[in-house]
C-alpha cells in the first residue's frame, strides 16, 4: 500500500515521515521548505519525493472544474491528488477540500491520525448486572455486585 502525504498531514506532526511507503509531490515538499518545519524534512534524505505527470494533473483540473473544487484546491493540492490518481495511492491528508475531491473521484483517503488510531485501543468496562458503563477497569460493579467486562469503545 503506497501513500501520498500532503502538507496538512506532515504540519499535523501525527505521521512517521520516514516511512517506507509513503511518497510526497514535489510541491509538498517545497511548500514545506519554506516554514518552520523545513529542518525536519532536511534531517531526513530518504524520503521518496515525485512530480505527478501533465496527464494526471490534467485529469484531476478537468474533474474539479466540473464539481466547482477547483477554486478552492492550491496547485499543491492537485498534485496530491493526481499523484495519488496516477500511483493508485491512498492520499493522507487533514485538507477537506482535498478529501473531497479524493471521494468524488473514488479515490482512498485518510486523516493525518491514522497511526493514532491504529495503536490506540479504548477499553470500557460494562456490568454483566445492571449493565453501567465503567470508563476504568473495576472488577465488581460497586452498585449491584456484579463482575464487569471489557469492551472496545467504538
Ligand atoms: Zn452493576
């Protein structure tokens, strides 16, 4: 599974930048050299960096002209898009205007937190008596008596 990283995703701080599987269009990668964070992307000299090509850029102007996003996606965000269209990617993005058009488009996308939401699990605890719900682990249900189960909270 490839990903492509927009510059909402990276300012986020939530994603590990060096991973393997994620690829960033050229004009992320600028847009971020001029901010704060250009250190961090100039500590790191393994990141996969691409241009998306005329042809998918194109495709992705053409589709947003006619759903009326394309005048509020920046150049930057057309290349995520088409970078994502022409790789079979899935895009991380916190931009709405982006996810957008990925839907539209039927393309897979997801928010910046997706590695959050990976590895944390939130248990809740329910009574097997009266069936109250315990945020922290408690054994006995101090009102009724009786033994309380775990569940993930959805
Ligand atoms: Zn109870």
């Amino acid at each position: 599974m490839l990903y492509i990283i927009d510059t909402s995703a990276i300012l986020s701080g939530k994603i590990n930048i060096t991973s393997d599987n994620y690829i960033f269009p050229d004009s992320v990668i600028s847009e971020i050299r001029k901010g704060n964070l250009k250190t961090i992307i100039d500590s790191v000299d393994s990141i996969r960096i691409e241009m998306p090509e005329n042809e998918y850029i194109e495709k992705v102007v053409t589709f947003a002209k006619k759903t009326g996003d394309y005048y509020v996606l920046s150049r930057t965000d057309i290349d995520v898009i088409a970078l994502a269209l022409q790789l079979n990617a899935t895009i991380i993005t916190d931009d709405y205007a982006i996810q957008n058009v990925a839907k539209l488009m039927g393309l897979e996308y997801s928010g910046a937190g997706i590695d959050a939401i990976k590895k944390e699990i939130k248990w809740k605890y329910r009574c097997t008596g009266c069936h109250k719900i315990y945020r922290d682990y408690i054994e006995i249900c101090p009102i009724c008596g009786h033994k309380t189960k775990r569940y993930i909270k959805k």
